[in-house]
C-alpha cells in the first residue's frame, strides 16, 4: 500500500491537471456556458498548481508504477507545456473573433491535451507513450475542428484525424515490432546488456539481422515525424493551421510540437545514446542519425521554399513552423549530449518566438478580420508597440543576433559541425538565408508601405503588454544566455 500511495505522490501533477480539467468541465456544464471566461480563470489556476506540483517534486531512480518516470528532462518539457497552454488560454480569453460564452470545452480539451502531453513525455514505456500521443491527439481534433460552422474548421479537423489516425497505425505497428524482436515494450530495457554480459534485446536483434530493426525504428520516426510536422508528414499542417482558431494553431505549433519532439528525444537518447545502451546499439544509432540528418534537410528546405508564395499569415507561419522542425531535427541528428541540449535550448527559443508571432497575428486579426499579409500595411505605424516586438520575433525566427533564436541556431550549428554533419549545417545556413525573404515581406508591410484611410486600431492593452513582454524576453534571452541554457543542462538526466 506504501508503494502505491508513493506512486500516486510521484504522477501528482497529472492528478491535478486531470481534476482541474473535470472541474472546468463541471463548471460549464452548471452555468450553462453563461460563464466561459471564469473557466477560463480556473484553468489558469489549474495550471499554476500544476507547475507548484511539478516543482516541489524531486527525481526517482526508480519509475512510479514501473511506467512513468519522473525526472528533471520530463519537468522541462512539462514546464513548457503548462507556460505554453497558459498563454493560450490568455489568447482564447482575448480573441476578439471569438465568441465568449460557450466555449469552455475550450478549455477542458487544452487540459486534456496537457495530461497526455506529461504522460508521453515521461516514459520509457512505449504503450504509454501511445496512450499519452492518443489522448493528446484526440483532443487536438476536436480543437481544430471546434468551429462547427466554419468550412475551414472542419476541413482542418477532418485532414488532420486522417493523417493522424493513418500516422498512429504506422507507429504502433512499428512499435509492436519492436516487441516482437525484443521482449519488451520498455526501451531502456531494449538497449541494456544481460546480467552476464551477453547480447540482449535490440543488441541480439541486430547481431542477427538488422533489417527487422530498421523497419521497426523507421515506423516508430515516422509516427514522430507527422506528430512534429515533419517531411513527408507535414501535408496537415498548413490546412490546419489556418482552419483551426488562431489560439488552437498556437497550442498545435508550440505545445504540441514540443512534446512530439520531447518524446522523440526520450526515445532516442533512453535508447541509443544512454551510457547503459550496447555498444551493438549506440553503433546503430549513428545510422539512424544518419537518416534524421536527411529528414532535418530534407524538412527545412520544403518549409522555407514553401512559406515563400503564401500570403495568408497562419499559413505562412505553418511552413515555418515545418522549417523549425528540421532545425530542431539537426540537433537529434549528431546523436550525442552536445546535440540533445542544442535542440532542448532551440525548443525553448521556440516557445518564445512563436508564441510571440502568433499572439501578434491574433492581435492583427482582431483588427482586419482576416490574416492576409496585406492587410498589415501601414498599421506598423498606427501600432507601433506591437509591430516592433513582431519584428524582433521575425528576427529570432530568422535566427539573428543579438536574439535566443540566433544563439539556439548558433549551438545547433556548433553541435552538427562537432559531430561530423557539416553539409547538415551548411545546408541549415542557406536555409535561414531564404527565411530572411519571407520573414521580413511582414516587416516590409508593417512599416514600410502606406496604410489605407482609417482610424488607428481600438487599443487591446492585455494582448499588447504580453507581447511586448515576449519581444523583450526574445532579446535579452539572446543576450543572457546562462539561465536556459544552464537549465537545459542540467535536464538531460534521462542520458544518465
């Protein structure tokens, strides 16, 4: 009994998330939607006890329940994830396109979406790592498509169930696979020697024949890939971006993108890269690399070559978002420590960066009704606070100085050039060269065209400040580097 309630203490921050999220859901349905914004205040309280749960939590050596692992590298993906949903329910709460009463699914859906997020990101167990992926993925569905009466929302949920559900049959075939050939579903354990020494699980497989295994770990990254947008997985993303709510296409391009990504590193680092990994094993990793090194050129260049023709803003961000992905891929491709804390130190750059461009593009929409690139003519200088903080998120994006996305582009180059991959770094480089065009085509219009008649945009001071703040945050972290950078370090306890 001891060893349950010791379990039940270890999992507490999902135990919060998921009774604040039935308390929302309980709220709504008593008001009768008549209150949807105090909903939203008890989810913003829900996730503030969670990150006070999270952080009065110490690591175990052992897993709570034998599945579910609690460790510095799950704490900071699940930081993010709460800071992350937190903003995007600030973002529903201001949406001026959005109707405000009605709409605490709204909410109950993001909290939902958190639980399984915690779960996929703190397991070496790959059944729960589905199960977390699943429930993520269910309620990220019906989010896109939560405008029932728009064309473009159902369109956006439909594409992505298909994709998503074809996705998911992928990578449980690939991971039932992997059992076959090992024994277990635990890839910590896939990786281990035997008590004597000898070749075991994966080790023994690929002493044999390795094609099983590649077959098997090609299945599993390609369920990774559609899950972080990348190519040729990332067919969703522009449809959906643009037809899911602005404040959803946020929680899909920063929250749910960073715990794909948080799983992948999971997977990768418990099983090839971990001091306790076969040498058998970590030999093979190089290989798989190999082929991420690919896929992170082969997905930054469709992105960027994509976002050049576009001029819807969301869809334009969409194939940023896809460009991103190989850059964050780049760090997973060197398959070493160096490489893992450039990508986790890119992901939080990330989270600064495109939080703060999508919450000017909710800001513009409120003001234009649409998110068309010409529509920001001339209003650079009707709301100039605003628009200087989007140029400093374009600039971030293009990966700039003296901003965190230049310094996260910087150790990402430095990991790939240390590790073997120069041409992934060279190719990384001409790709942020064609990001500057389309980047700053936004800028362009902001301050450099000539607005139409009118009166200047009704001032939106909440939105305003908080993206200011962000645009702030964007330089300085650039600038300071130490405290992320320091908290990545000291994150990638799951390498050992």
């Amino acid at each position: 009994m001891e060893a349950y309630w010791e379990g039940m203490k270890a999992i507490a921050p999902e135990l919060v998330l998921t009774a604040f999220a039935l308390l929302a859901l309980v709220q709504d349905l008593v008001t009768k939607g008549r209150n949807s914004r105090n909903v939203g205040y008890l989810t913003l309280v829900g996730l503030g006890v969670t990150a006070l749960t999270l952080l009065g939590q110490e690591s175990r050596a052992e897993a709570a329940f034998g599945m579910v692992e609690v460790d510095a590298f799950g704490r900071f993906i699940k930081m993010f994830t709460l800071a992350s949903l937190a903003v995007v329910c600030f973002f529903v709460m201001s949406d001026r396109r959005e109707r405000k009463h009605g709409i605490g699914e709204y909410y109950f859906l993001l909290l939902g979406a958190a639980v399984g997020i915690f779960f996929m990101v703190s397991t070496n167990n790959l059944l729960l790592l589905v199960l977390g992926l699943e429930l993520l993925s269910l309620a990220s569905y019906a989010l896109a498509g939560f405008h029932k009466g728009s064309k473009a929302s159902a369109e956006a949920a439909l594409k992505y169930v298909i994709f998503g559900g074809l996705s998911a049959g992928v990578m449980i075939f690939g991971i039932s696979l992997l059992y076959g050939l090992t024994g277990t579903i635990d890839i910590s354990e896939m990786a281990r020697l035997s008590g004597d020494g000898t070749p075991t699980g994966l080790a023994h497989q690929l002493g044999q024949s390795p094609i099983p295994v590649a077959v098997a770990v090609t299945m599993v990254l390609a369920g990774f890939a559609y899950k972080v947008s990348a190519v040729p997985f990332h067919f969703w993303t522009p449809d959906v971006y643009q037809g899911a709510p602005t404040p959803v296409t946020t929680f899909l391009a920063v929250a749910s993108k960073a715990a794909g990504f948080g799983a992948l590193l999971r997977f990768l680092g418990v099983l090839f890269v971990r001091g306790d990994a076969q040498q058998l094993v970590a030999d093979y990793g190089t290989q798989v690399g190999l082929l991420i090194a690919v896929l992170a050129a082969v997905t930054m260049t469709v992105g960027n070559v994509s976002a050049i023709g576009q001029n819807s803003l969301k869809r334009l961000l969409a194939f940023s978002s896809v460009a991103h992905a190989g850059y964050l891929l780049m760090g997973l491709a060197t398959m070493d420590e160096a490489g893992f804390t450039a990508a986790m130190y890119y992901m939080a750059a990330y989270y600064f960066m495109n939080l703060g461009a999508f919450g000017v593009v909710l800001y513009f929409e409120g003001v234009t009704g649409n998110d068309d690139i010409e529509s920001l003519r001339g209003l650079g200088r009707k709301a100039p606070l605003i628009s200087i903080a989007m140029v400093a998120f374009l600039v971030s994006l293009t990966g700039l100085p003296p901003t965190i996305g230049y310094y996260g582009k910087f150790l990402l180059f430095t990991a790939c050039i240390d590790g073997g991959l120069t041409w992934l770094a060279v190719v990384a480089g001409l790709n942020s060269a064609i990001s500057l065009f389309y980047y700053f085509r936004i800028a362009k219009n902001l301050f450099l065209k000539e607005a139409p008649e009118g009166p200047a945009p009704a001032a939106q001071p909440m939105l305003t400040g908080l993206m200011t703040a962000f645009g702030v945050a964007t330089v300085i972290f650039g600038i300071y580097v130490a405290p992320i950078s320091d908290w990545v370090r000291s994150s990638l306890d799951l390498l050992g």
